[in-house]
C-alpha cells in the first residue's frame, strides 16, 4: 500500500498532467474553431446569434377607454383615473 506522501506526489503529477492536457487541448480546438470560421468566412453574429435586448420595460399600450369630455385617454391598466372610476367602463370603450 502507498503512503500517504507518495498518494499525494502522484495526484500532483496527475494535476499536472491534466493541465498540460487541457491546455494542448484547447489550444486545437481554438485552431480548428479560428479555421472553420475563416473558412466559412463566419461572423460573431452567426456564431453566437444576434444580441438579445433585455426585457422591453415601459412599452406603450395602446389606449383602451376615452373621456369624451376631455379627450383623456385610459389603457386598461394600472390605477383607474377618476372619471372612470366607480362607472361602467364599457361606456368609455374606444371603438
């Protein structure tokens, strides 16, 4: 049976190991990777796709009730203002 100091000389070797293997092997990969995409005259956006854009936040709505008295308009949404508050909103309706 191994000692414990040769167990831990040999899982120091074998880290080693794995390091210069990772590394030869993604150094080829990046070479392979570099070739296909000159071949292919490739850009980053066929690569990896377009860009996507966060969440759109704040983005209109269009307006579901009017005030025919004064042209105020309402989305449906959120808080109702007071001159349709506590009435029948299908008489507000936009056509």
């Amino acid at each position: 049976m191994n000692s414990l100091q040769e167990l831990l000389q040999q899982r120091e070797a074998l880290d080693a190991q794995i390091r210069q293997a990772r590394q030869e092997q993604t150094a080829e990969a990046i070479a392979k990777i570099k070739g296909l995409i000159a071949e292919f005259e490739l850009t980053e956006a066929d690569v990896f796709g377009g860009r996507r854009k966060a969440v759109h936040t704040g983005s209109k709505v269009a307006p579901k009730y009017s005030n025919p008295e004064t042209g105020e308009t309402w989305t449906g949404r959120g808080k109702p203002p007071k001159w349709i508050q506590g009435k029948n909103r299908d008489d507000f309706l936009i056509q």
